[in-house]
C-alpha cells in the first residue's frame, strides 16, 4: 500500500473516530468579549462590596445584583428564595483594623503594617493582648505521636509564635500528623488549651525566593471557636524580629527542628501587642444565587449541565484593609454571568437543562458547592457534568483539569481548542477540586476552568482587576461556551 494511500486511511479512521461536536451559536459567542467580562469582574471587586465575605452585607449585595442579571436574562429561579440559596454558615467580621506593635529585648515598640506585616486570620477571636512571647515552632503538642513542641515550656499568659505548615516529616511511624492539626483553628486550641492567650504564624520563605507577605484567609478548620483568642499570620521578617537573632534565625531553627525531629520551643526576650475586634456568629445565613435554563429535548431536559463559580472573597478587616478578589473569584463569578447570557442570546435553547451557580462560602471550605450539591435543582444522578470556574483571568494560558478522571469530557475541550484559539496546555489532574469537589465525588463528571500562572496575588490586597489579562480571560470563557454548549446538546455523555 503507498504512503499516500496509508495516509489516507489514518485521516478517515480520525474523522471516524472523533467525536461530533455541536456547533456553538455565534449570537452566542458575540456576548463574550473581554470589555463586558472585565467590567463585572470591576463590579464586583469594588470596594463598596468590601471584599464579598460570605454572609456579610458587601456578600449579599453582590448576590441579589446577580439574581437581577439571571431576572434580566428571564431564567428561571432555581433558589427557594427565588433565585437565592440559602443555608447558614459560622461567620466572622472584623469591627475595626487589627493592629500588631512589637519589641525586642530593648522593649522599643515597632507598629507593625496590616496588609505588609501582618493579617487577621479570617476566624481569629477578639482581643485587647500585651504580652510576651514564646517560639513553640510548629505549634503541635502531640504527645502520643512522640512529639510536643510544649513539652517543657510555660506559655501561661503569653502569645505563643509558631510556623504556618507542619513539618514534612511524621514523628515515629506515624506516616502523618493528626487530622486537622495544620489548621488555624486547631493550633490556636493547642495553644489555649496551654495556657497561652493569642497566636502568631508565619512562613518561612523558600530556598532562592522571596517570603511571601501574609495573606487573608477564612480558613479555619473544625473546631470550637476560641472567640477570645486573637490569631494573626505575620510576616517572616517580623517573626525575626521578635526571635532576636537576625535574618534567617526562623530558617534555621526550622532547620534544626527537621533534622533532629525535635522541639526548639524556647521563652523570647520579645513582646507583642495586638488588638482585634470581630463579631462572632456560629449560625449566620448566606446564599447561592441559581439560575435556570430548561431545555428544548423532551428527554433530555431532565438532564441539568451544572456551570458554577464562587461569588465569595475573604472580605474586609476594618475600613484599613480589602480583599478584592477580582481573579479570585469575581472572574469566575462574572464569567458564569456572561455564560448564562451566551446561552440565552443563543437564538435557540439547548437539548439539556443548564443550571447556572454562583457558589458562597468556597473559602471558608466549600460549603455553597456542598449545600448545593446536596440540594440540588435536578438530580446529581442525571447530571451529565459539572463545570467549575475559579481564577480563569489572570496568566498566559488555559488549563481544564480534572481530565483525568473524565477524560472524554476534557478531550472534548481540548479538541475544541485545538479546532479554535489552541491555547489550552495538556496538564490536568485527577478528581474535582474547589467547588467541583462535591460534584466529583457525587459522581458527576467535572472540569475545572482555570489558567496558568493563576495566582500571583492570591488573597492579597494586590488582587486588583488591573492585574487581569483580558484576551486570555475572553478566549477561556468562549472555549468554555463551546464546551457547555456541546454538552449542553447532547454530547459528552
């Protein structure tokens, strides 16, 4: 047989073989530009929503103007407040600027800067703290395990200095620490429970790059609340100041402490004083806005296409410091808006039922995706898939993951890539993550929209929508059109 005729039968059996796509309507493509997606992203990083905390006044805003957008677009309410969710959630607001002074051993108070130098953890209790302070390395009192950074050290009335991660390294044969032990939550109960008062973590900063300035975060783990028990993430070159002994003192009894798998913990000749004010609430509600087109097919209409997104952000402490959260997630979030348009200006309804999500509370631990997922608009059972948009505006290209645990959905997307704009990379990854998680381990097929080079200003101030690149963030959200279309049509399953 000859080359050319061997050719032409591998071209044949490809074309056999591929999959058959539904065309996405150009009336719908039209309404994906990078201005009309910006602008939303400009919305809802505003000041005004101050950061879109869950549950707070900035959070419900932003979701009752995105109830409007799925009206104004005549979806159907999918919430049991019309298009609004909603479910209660722990809940956590600062009152006033925290504020952080330190002194070393000559008792010269330094004021620290929130933002640069320190941040309130999202769940941090209130309190008024002048104290002095003790280094407790990692901060884990595990004595069952063969290790306890307390052992030996009094840290009655003090606030207690302690790294951010756990050790690589597992005591004995343990393989791992316990359950949880990482969390804000549980080390500021390790350090309660000995005696200590507050809490301040850090970062050391990684070999040849630089440390990483404190972040907001509402990530606290299970647990009860330490309501009066202030937790503060500082910078590493303030933990060096309140260690004493100069640059790259907190790498090297990081250093020490992994080496010999033994406690450094040691009393400082440092003080420190904080102060902050937050409202407490173990039950407070939040919402999810949903949307709902219903589709066209007799059969198929029973089938819901799930595209979602987190609304939420970390918030605001005090009127000194906002998160705005324009990649994180208000990309997303705006991105789900001008789907849900693209859809409905298609010019005829699709086969399947899609049902449109704005999830709350992602930050906190996925509780909108996992309320949802268990109450949902039609059965996870005849869901075909589960799209999720997370930080998809900001880097230099496009990565879809979970491909490999629904590799036929992701070679779907990638080959539409490959017929458009081929700027989608083959790296993907196994599961749901983020708000797919629930989907994924419901059994729903997912995908999860995201970019390269995503998080240069992850839950920092800096995350700002000038930072955003805008052709990449229009060209994601049209290959995620063409996808969701073709699902939405009938492919895919």
């Amino acid at each position: 047989m000859s080359t050319i005729r061997i050719a032409s039968c591998i071209a044949v059996l490809l074309l056999i073989a591929a999959p058959v796509f539904a065309q996405a309507p150009d009336a719908g493509l039209a309404v994906i530009t990078a201005d009309k997606l910006l602008a939303d992203v400009a919305h809802l990083a505003d000041p005004a929503l101050d950061g879109r905390l869950a549950g707070s006044p900035g959070y419900v805003t932003a979701a009752r103007w995105a109830a409007d957008r799925f009206a104004s677009l005549g979806l159907e309410p999918g919430g049991e407040d019309g298009y609004l969710q909603w479910f209660d959630i722990e809940y956590n607001a600062f009152t006033a600027t925290p504020t952080l002074a330190v002194a070393g051993a000559d008792g010269a108070f330094t004021d620290c800067a929130i933002g640069a130098d320190f941040t309130a953890r999202g769940f941090s209790g209130s309190g008024d703290l002048s104290s002095s302070v003790a280094f407790v390395g990692y901060g884990l009192s595990q004595p069952d395990r063969g290790y306890d950074d307390y052992a030996g050290l009094d840290v009655t009335g003090k606030i207690v200095l302690c790294f951010k991660p756990n050790p690589s390294w597992a005591p004995g044969d343990s393989t791992t620490w316990a359950p949880d032990s990482q969390t804000p939550r549980q080390k500021s109960l390790v350090a309660q429970a000995h005696g200590a008062i507050g809490l301040l973590w850090f970062e050391t900063a990684a070999p040849g790059k630089p440390a990483r300035a404190p972040i907001g975060s509402v990530l606290h783990g299970p647990g009860v609340m330490p309501e009066r028990f202030p937790q503060l993430e500082i910078s590493e070159a303030v933990a060096e100041n309140l260690l004493g002994a100069g640059a790259g003192e907190a790498a090297r009894l990081r250093g020490l402490i992994d080496q010999a798998k033994k406690p450094q913990s040691r009393a400082l000749e440092a003080t420190a004083k904080v102060s902050v004010y937050a409202d407490y609430s173990a039950k407070h509600p939040t919402c999810n806005v949903v949307g709902v087109l219903r589709g066209s097919d007799p059969q198929l209409a029973a089938q819901a296409l799930v595209i979602g997104g987190h609304l939420d952000h970390v918030g605001r402490q005090g009127p000194g410091l906002y998160f705005p959260g324009a990649n994180d997630n208000a990309s997303g979030a705006s991105a789900v808006l001008r789907l849900a348009e693209a859809f409905t200006r298609a010019g005829t309804r699709p086969a399947r039922t899609v049902v449109f999500v704005l999830f709350s509370s992602e930050e906190s631990g996925l509780e909108g995706a996992k309320w949802h997922a268990a109450h949902p608009f039609l059965p996870l059972k005849d869901t075909p898939a589960m799209f999720n948009l997370d930080c998809v505006a900001c880097g230099d290209s496009i990565q879809v993951g979970s491909g490999k645990t629904s590799p036929e959905l992701w070679a779907r997307a990638r080959a539409l890539d490959e017929a458009g704009d081929r700027f989608m990379v083959t790296r993907t990854w196994a599961d749901g993550g983020a708000d797919a998680t629930p989907f994924h381990q419901a059994g729903v097929k997912t995908l999860y929209w995201v970019t390269t080079k995503s998080y240069p200003h992850l839950h920092a101030p800096a995350d700002l929508p000038g930072t955003l690149n805008g052709p990449l963030y229009e060209k994601l959200v049209r290959l995620c059109f063409r996808t969701a279309w073709d699902v939405a049509m009938g492919g895919g399953s």
